[in-house]
C-alpha cells in the first residue's frame, strides 16, 4: 500500500477487460433476460461489436474522469487499447502492454520508453530465448500458440488439462534465472520481463501528476501489483485474484460478479471521489466488501 497519500487530485488506476469492460462471455449475467442491466458498446473489432459495460457504468465513469486523474492500465497492446472507447480517450495518461507502454494524450512517452528498453537490455534475457525455450526443443504440446506483444513479452494459448505437472514450476524458475515472471491465467500463459509491470508505470504516472491519494481496481494477477501499491484498492469477485483469495488491509471485493461488478467498482470509486472532495477530513472507503475491510482511514 502507498504511503505518501498528498494533498493532490485522487488518481484511479483501474484494469480493463474483466474490470470494467466485459465480452459477451464474461458478462455472467442472472435471472430473466429482461432484468438485464441496459448496455453500451465499449469496444468494436472486425466491424461487431466485442467489450461492453452497462449504461450506468458509462455515466459514473464520465463523472470520474471529469473529477480525478483517471488512468486505464492494461495488458492489451497498443493496438488493441486503441479499439476501446471510454470516457475520456486519448485524454491524460493511459498504460498499455502491462506498463511498456506509457500513452499520454495517445502518445508513447520517450523518456518512458528509454527507461523500460535500458532496464530490458541490461536486466533481463532477450525475447528471442524465451520465445525459443517455449516452441523449441523444451516446448510441450500443452502450449498450443505463442505470440509476442509489441516485442516486449510473450504471451501463449494453453490446454491447462495437458499441461505437465512440474511445467509451471520449471518454466518460472527458467524465467526467474533470466529476468524474466510467469502468469498463467485462465489459458493464457504470461511470461513478461520483470521490469515491465502495470504498477511501476502506474508509480511513474503518480510521480508525474502529483496525485496524491491513489485508488486502484482489477481482476488478475497481473494487478496484484496496482492493488498492494494504492491507498484504497478494489476488485471484483472473480477472476483470478478471487480464485487465490487475493486480499490486503486496503481492498474492497465487490458483492456482484461479472459485468455488474464492473459498475458497482465505479460506484465505489464515485464515492470515494465524493468523499475526497467533502470539507470533512476522508473517512475511509465506502463499505461493499464480502467480510473484507476496506483500508485504514487517510486524511487528504
């Protein structure tokens, strides 16, 4: 958790995809169809429509962008983060490529740029021997495509159900050797240099801005990182940070999954950015957690 929590504008950090943007497979809607929440379309590819949030979402999070630092943060390359629209696009600082990228104003940043290819050249092995280790002679039929995200990390398609027992464990210790993490979630297996981190960008942009309180959302491991740096975290309950229990002294786990939760972190944020602009001192996140306590008292 951060600890230097300032008298600047709030900062939101928030995940996308299976956070605040959902496919029509991850929507985990109940009940009769015409209780269903009405929608917008967040994202189009190949001419359809892909990635969706309620319309309440959408207008909570037009409130948020308007009153904080609003960053999205995603693993999504910078071609895949163009094709979403939200609230706010191509305004402020956004991050793609789990933190290679630093957009500001939809631009990458230089300097960001340079800081992230010294620390790759001079901490990590390059791509090339990990990309030979996972479709060489050491490659297992489990993984079934690998692919490369901007040149920065690699990310496979997986069977989990062919995957050898000790493969994991191998294949993070080889990773570990060379500078390099591993993520397995659900059948997209991550292998990212360890310099490239959603919350070293995240860090970076707080730095930039002079934010000072810091209010984080997401669902996978790979936001683990996001979460433990803010002040007040928030995360729905699914996805793979529910799976492993994910929990800490500032995070709030919504009561809703699926698409809903992606509006009920909005409304979460929504009141804590009310809180935050109150003339009383801070009181804490707003109180919508399954037996988790949200984090201790800040004082702006």
């Amino acid at each position: 958790m951060s600890t230097h929590a300032g008298t600047g504008p709030v900062m939101v950090a928030s995940d996308l995809d299976r956070t605040l943007i959902y496919s029509a497979n991850s929507m985990a809607l109940g009940g009769a169809d015409h209780l269903a929440p009405r929608m917008v379309v967040a994202e189009v590819y190949d001419a359809a429509p892909l990635s969706f949030m309620t319309r309440a979402a959408e207008e909570l999070l037009e409130g948020i962008v308007e009153r904080s630092v609003f960053v999205p943060v995603t693993t999504r390359t910078q071609a895949q983060f163009a094709r979403v629209r939200l609230p706010g696009f191509g305004r402020g600082y956004a991050v793609t490529t789990n933190g290679a990228v630093l957009l500001q104003d939809g631009e990458p940043d230089a300097d960001w740029s340079r800081h992230i290819q010294r620390s790759l050249g001079t901490e990590c092995a390059p791509l090339s021997d990990v990309l030979d280790h996972l479709t060489g002679s050491a490659a297992v039929p489990a993984i079934l495509r690998v692919r490369t995200a901007e040149d920065f990390f690699v990310y496979s398609i997986v069977d989990r159900q062919a995957m050898p027992d000790a493969y994991l464990e191998e294949l993070a210790a080889w990773c570990q050797a060379r500078g390099w993490t591993t993520s397995l979630q659900g059948r997209k297996l991550y292998c990212v240099p360890a310099p490239i981190t959603k919350e070293a960008a995240v860090d970076e942009v707080r730095r930039r801005s002079g934010t000072g309180l810091l209010v984080a959302a997401g669902d996978s491991r790979l936001d683990a990182g996001i979460l433990e740096l803010a002040d007040i975290a928030i995360r729905p309950a699914h996805g793979e940070l529910d799976s492993d229990a994910f929990t800490g002294p500032n995070l709030t786990v919504t009561s809703a999954a699926g698409i809903l939760a992606g509006e009920e972190i909005l409304r979460f944020v929504d009141d804590v950015l009310a809180q935050a602009s109150g003339a009383a001192p801070f009181a804490g996140a707003p109180a919508v957690q399954r037996g988790l306590r949200p984090a201790s008292p800040a004082v702006l």
